[in-house]
C-alpha cells in the first residue's frame, strides 16, 4: 500500500473522529476573524473581496463583505494569519500577523483608500484591544512558552497553575478553578474529551511538550457553549510549508537538590533509632523529539510527529507503624513477654502436635512460669529453633523485607514495632508518549485533520532491591 493509500485511510478516520467530536465535544477549538472594510470618509465598502493566509501552510480562505461592509471567517485554527483585502478602484490592504489563539474572535479592519493605479497598504496588527462584546476571560500559553517557560516537570497541565484563577487542590496535579474542584472543569485534546470520569480530573492521556501547539483556558464568564466551571483545551501542533524538528534532553537529579520536606521528616524520626535512613536520590531523564513539515508528493497535506520518552529513577518514602518486629522473622518471640510468673503466655505460639525438642531446646526456647529457669516439658515457643524455619521463607523475608534492627521497641499488645518506621525504597518508571497528527485541504472551506496519541507507562517501586545507601 503506497503513501497515498494509507492517507486517504487515515483521512477516512479522521472524518469519523470528526463526526465523533461534533457529538461529544462541547465548543469549539476554531477561531474566528472578522472586521469591518470602509473608505476614508467612513462609508462601508460591499463586495470587497477578503483573503485569509494561514502563514504556516499558505491554505488560503476567501470571503466578501456584505452589504454593511462586515466579513467574518469561522472555523481558523490558531495560528498567524495575514488578511488582504481588496475591491475595485481601492488600494489592496494587507494586514499581516494576525495571531489567532483558541477559539478567539480577532478583529481586522480596514480602511480602502481611492487609487488610480496598482498599490496596497501593508499594517502589521498590534496587541488587540479589550473587546466589549465579549466578557470571555481567555488565557492562552503558546507552543514557544510551554518549550521555554521554566517548569519542575513534562506535564503540560502544571502550566494551569500560571493561570491566577487556578490553584492546586489536594495536591499535585490536582486544581481548584476559581474556588471550583477540578470535576467542575471540561477537559479537551484536539477537541475531544479528556476528563477523567472518576474525579473530573485530566486524563492521563496528553501529548509531548514537543507536539503542544497551545494550552487555552476559560475560566470566566464564558458563553454557555462550553461547559463546566471552566473549560481547558489543549491543541496538539500542525505541520507547516517548512520542515522543521527538534531535539530535546533534559536532566534532574538529587546531586544539587535540597531535602523534601517528608525526607527531613524521616531523617529526624530515625535519629535515635537504631535504624539508619537512607539517603534521598533521584534522577530524571527527557528525551524527545519532533519532525514536521508537508508530505512529499501530496498538495495541502502536511504532517507533525512528535516522541518523548521520561525515564525516573527515584526513591518512594515508606512509612508504616503496622510491621511486625523484625526479631519474629527469625523466630524469637521473648520480646513478647512481660511477666514471666504467668502459666501461659497469650502472644507465643504453641509447640505443634508432632514436634520433637532436645532437653536443651526445652530448656532455652519454649516458655514456662519462671522462664528462663525453666525445665520439663514447655508447651510455648519463644524462639523456634533455627532447623524448624523454612529456608524459603527466610529467605524471601531477607530479600523483601524491610531491614529493620531487631533492637527497636516492640508493642506488646500486638507484636509490632513500637516506632514509626520511615524510609526510602528504589523506583523504575518509564514513561513514553507519541504523538501524530496529519492535516489536509480538500478547498479553502472543507479541511480535516487526524491526530493519534499513544501512551505508554511501566515500572514502579523495586521491593526486591534491598535499601539505597544509608546516609553516613
């Protein structure tokens, strides 16, 4: 199957993706241009001819002003546009850098000046001014920010926090919306839904930085086209006329880092222990790349790859108050006994029916009143002998248990350590993201796009590695 025939398949998936999204999605990720054309002396201009250029791809759309003078293009995704406008007997005027972002409506005026000959006028658009008609609050953080702007992680969504009308909730990667929980929000990739239906939150499905093309955020007094206390819509990056790519890598470890407010918990709770703990460590690797550019062979087609792979080699904290102590791994249970004038005791296991024990093994480790000046027959352990363990579980105890001093104070009641037992144990994760997007021109009105994201993740906390270094 050559290159044509997978397009015209992948096409035909987009459109039913497209048909998908008009019945799912909730607003739109297209924005609008508009304007008004007038002479100098202020009167209207009907017929003028009006030229949208998408300055990435050269895809041109083409409108009139009606009667009142008045254009508008719908449907523009976001990018840089350069309008021309035209009618007979006026200078062409041009008006270049138009940045449209979301689902903005932009507006581009003109004014057409009477010419004898061939001439235009060029503007280049300025920031654009507060538009009464519309109380929408948008916010919207381009593909070079989310490349640029310093961050502590590759989560596209930790740029929401930017946004002053967004907080953290509960902790990280959750957010609050002008007080609002996150599962008051609508979440969106391309136009799909991508909220998680258990907590509102966004779904673990996201794109490489590489392959963002922009973060927008409603937040405030948006119309009721877009649902919930705030709508966050990620647009994934097109492919343009140019062929472009980068190359990225990033390193974070714990070589210049600073403690963690939970490692410092737990390096003062194990000081006069017996226990060490462990030095914090991590260290994170980025590795990502893009490719883009329009597809060889093929007219007003273009396509954007983009590969990341996150490799996290950390340590995860564990606390627990609820293991056994450590001296009951090897068997020896003496730690339970309190009062040696009792008949029996009620923590120590019984001798099984069946089991032989030399005069000596009597003697020194089961329990009668007196213990340890005991004879005769007993009929609790407080130590089993050594050839009664099963090696097999001595051993998986040695190489997934914690390691933990027999020394520590047990709780008597329950046999557990008596001490919170805090540390750190080894964690492998990866994590690998791809993302491809291919964009098509049928005519300046009809135009599809497809976009497939895969995501991979593997890896988690190593319990069969015994403890990193403890510190000195």
């Amino acid at each position: 199957m050559n290159l044509a025939k997978y397009l015209v398949v992948l096409l035909a998936l987009a459109i039913s993706v497209g048909c998908t999204q008009s019945l799912l999605a909730q607003g739109t990720d297209l924005g609008t241009i508009r304007g008004t054309v007038t002479d100098p002396s202020g009167a209207v201009i009907a017929n003028a001819s009006v030229t949208i250029a998408d300055q990435a791809t050269g895809s041109l759309r083409h409108a009139e002003t009606n009667p009142r003078g008045e254009y508008q293009m719908f449907g523009l995704p976001s990018g840089t546009y350069r309008v021309t406008i035209a009618a007979p007997g006026m200078t062409a005027h041009d008006i270049t850098g138009v940045v449209l972002n979301g689902s903005d409506t932009v507006n581009a005026n003109a004014v057409l000046k009477i010419s004898g000959a061939t001439e235009s006028v060029a503007v280049t658009t300025e920031a654009p001014t507060i538009d009464t008609a519309d109380q929408t609050i948008s916010d919207t953080i381009t593909s070079r920010e989310v490349l640029d702007l310093p961050r502590d992680s590759r989560d596209v969504y930790s740029f929401l926090y930017l946004n002053p009308n967004i907080t953290q909730s509960v902790g990280d990667g959750t957010y609050k919306f002008t007080g609002f929980q996150s599962y008051g929000a609508n979440f969106t990739i391309d136009g799909q839904r991508s909220t998680s239906t258990l907590d509102g939150s966004p779904s673990a499905s996201e794109p490489s930085l590489e392959a963002v093309g922009e973060l927008n955020v409603l937040s405030n007094d948006f119309s009721a086209e877009y649902a919930g206390v705030a709508s966050v819509r990620l647009a994934t990056k097109r492919g343009s006329n140019q062929v472009h790519g980068s190359v990225f890598y990033d390193n974070k470890n714990s070589a210049l880092a600073g403690l963690t407010i939970q490692d410092q918990q737990g390096i003062a709770a194990a000081q006069g222990t017996l226990y060490p703990y462990p030095s914090p460590y991590f260290n994170l690797n980025d590795v990502a790349s893009s490719f883009g550019g329009p597809i060889p062979g093929l007219k007003k087609t273009w396509f954007f790859m983009a590969y990341e792979r996150n490799f996290n080699r950390g340590s995860v904290q564990i606390t627990d108050q609820k293991l056994p102590h450590p001296s009951f791994w090897t068997g020896d249970f003496s730690n339970l006994i309190v009062d040696n004038t009792l008949a029996t005791q009620p923590h120590l296991p019984a001798v099984p029916a069946g089991v032989t024990l030399t005069p000596t093994e009597v003697a020194t480790d089961t329990y009668c009143a007196g213990w340890p000046n005991c004879t005769g027959t007993g009929g609790q352990f407080v130590k089993i002998p050594s050839e009664l363990l099963n090696p097999n579980v001595q051993q998986l105890i040695n190489t997934y248990f914690p390691k933990i001093d027999p020394s520590i104070a047990v709780n008597t009641s329950n046999g557990r350590i008596g001490d919170l037992f805090q540390t750190l144990m080894p964690s492998d994760t990866t994590r690998d993201l791809g993302t491809l997007r291919i964009d098509h021109d049928f005519s300046d009105r009809d135009h599809v796009y497809g976009v497939y994201s895969e995501q991979a993740f593997s890896g988690g906390t190593r319990l069969s590695e015994r403890l990193l270094p403890a510190s000195a």
